[in-house]
C-alpha cells in the first residue's frame, strides 16, 4: 500500500502534525535524525564480531535517540560511530556478541537517561500505551522483522495501525502495529 501523500508539518503546541490525504493525521512528537547503521562513516565499524551495517540496527536507534536529546558521549555528538566506540570501552556488549547490553547505556550520562526494560511481545504496549509514551518524549525502539530488526518509533497515525520509525537499516518510513513484535524503551530528560 502507497504512503499517503502528506502536506507540509505545522507545529502545533509541542506536537509536529501532518494532514495527509486519506484522512490521517500523522503526529511527530520529537524529530530525530536519521543514521543508516550503512553510512560509509560507520558501516564498517566492528562492533564486537560483525560490523555495524551488518548487524547496528538497535545501537544506530539508541545513538539517534542520543543525538535527538541533544546527549553527549565523552563530550562527543552521538552518531552510529561514537557510540560503538563507547560501547566497546565501556561493556555495551554482551560477551563474545554484538549484542547491545541496554543496561550499560545510562552510563554515558546517569542523570539523564534510564532504562526502562525489555517489553518483548506485540501486545506488551497497546497502540495508545505507545502513543502515549511517545507524547512524554519516552524513547521507543521497536523491534521488528519477525524480530531480527530494531527501528527507532518518531511517530504515528490517528487511526492506531501506523507507527513512523527512524529505520537504520531500510528505506522504510513506517511499520503497522501488527509488525512490532517487542520493544526497547528509555528515558532520557
């Protein structure tokens, strides 16, 4: 199914909104950047094992995450690169594995990020609980792909079947509710 076509987002309050043409309202509580964990930059970056563009999905959506709050590495902006780096001096990986150790990324600045957890069924987070996360500015990466693919949530539609996704990895801009088999969730003020 094409994408609707969407005018151009207005900020209305703190919330970015897009009227599309099927009736829909796109709603973008927090804009993000893009990293492809395949960027020239990084791609070939070892992460443990494998590179990032091999397998950098979930650590290029926290380190989009990371840039979007404007948090620092080591005094370093965020990218795919400064992250794995991090990671890789600071145990953000599960031994032996690319694996991201979630509970080792509050290190990089305690008093601004948390952990939340792993929520690793569908239905963990109904379609309002996740919008709602994302209106409090609550990071929510989204696992996908039969669970062998991580984006970052930015958004969703009116009608709860549509999540707008950062993707790292694909030129995909969405995924259905149906799609997301588990997430990864943060806070970071």
């Amino acid at each position: 199914m094409a994408r609707p076509r969407c005018v151009v987002p207005v900020l209305v309050g703190l919330l970015f909104v897009v009227s599309c043409a099927v009736g829909q309202t796109v709603v973008t509580p927090f804009k993000y950047p893009l990293f492809m964990q395949c960027d020239p930059r990084w791609a070939k970056n070892v992460m443990t094992i494998e590179t990032i563009c091999e397998v950098g999905c979930l650590m290029s959506s926290v380190s989009m995450a990371l840039n979007g709050k404007n948090i620092t590495i080591a005094g370093q902006t965020s990218n795919p690169a400064v992250l794995n780096s991090w990671l890789q001096k600071n145990g953000g990986y599960d031994a032996g594995s690319d694996d991201l150790e979630e509970t080792v990324v509050p290190n990089i600045n305690p008093t601004h990020i948390s952990w939340v957890g792993f929520l690793y069924n569908n239905t963990s987070l109904s379609p309002p609980a996740i919008k709602q996360l994302l209106n409090q500015k609550v990071i929510v990466i989204a696992n996908v792909m039969q669970g062998r693919h991580f984006v970052l949530v930015t958004g969703y539609d009116s009608g709860e079947t549509t999540f707008y996704v950062n993707d790292p990895g694909f030129n995909v801009t969405s995924y259905p509710y149906s799609q997301i088999v588990g997430y990864r969730i943060f806070t970071f003020v």
